[in-house]
C-alpha cells in the first residue's frame, strides 16, 4: 500500500463514517411531536405503572406476617469485612 491508500484507509473512511453519522443526528427533520412543558394543562388519560394488573396487594393470598420473638444471642465468630481482616 502506498502512504496515500494507508492515509485514506486508517483516516479517511473512519473520518467520513463520523461526518455520516453526525449528518444523519443533527440534520432536521423525521417526525416532530409536541411535547408536554411544565405549566400546561395535561390532556392526556392517566396510565398506571405497577408490576401486575391487580395492584400492589394482589398474590399473597392469607399468609400473615411473622411474630415477633427474641432472636439468638450473636456469637463472636471469625472476623471479616471490605478491608479482608478474616
């Protein structure tokens, strides 16, 4: 390869890849939306997003919670943690 093949190898189609791509993001046009800025009235139905159709209780059936009781005394073991000291 000459150094003008090498040149437009390794500089010149990455450059022109780069000017495509920013060409194509900040030419204008594709379809504009209106946009909802805050102080207008809002004309839209309300959507909910929650995990399943039947709300946040749905699904656990009759179970009741724990009772309350003592917990074990805890034993001094071997130590650890972040820094590693075990």
């Amino acid at each position: 390869m000459t150094v003008a093949e090498t040149i437009l190898v390794f500089a010149g189609v990455p450059l022109a890849i780069i000017v495509l791509l920013a060409l194509l993001i900040f030419l204008p046009g594709g379809r504009k939306r209106v946009r909802y800025k805050s102080g207008q009235p809002w004309d839209h139905a309300p959507i909910w997003y929650e995990p399943h159709p039947d709300g946040a209780a749905a699904g656990h059936g009759s179970h009741a919670a724990l009772p309350a009781g003592s917990s074990a005394p805890v034993t001094a073991g071997p130590l650890g943690g972040a820094r590693g000291t075990w």
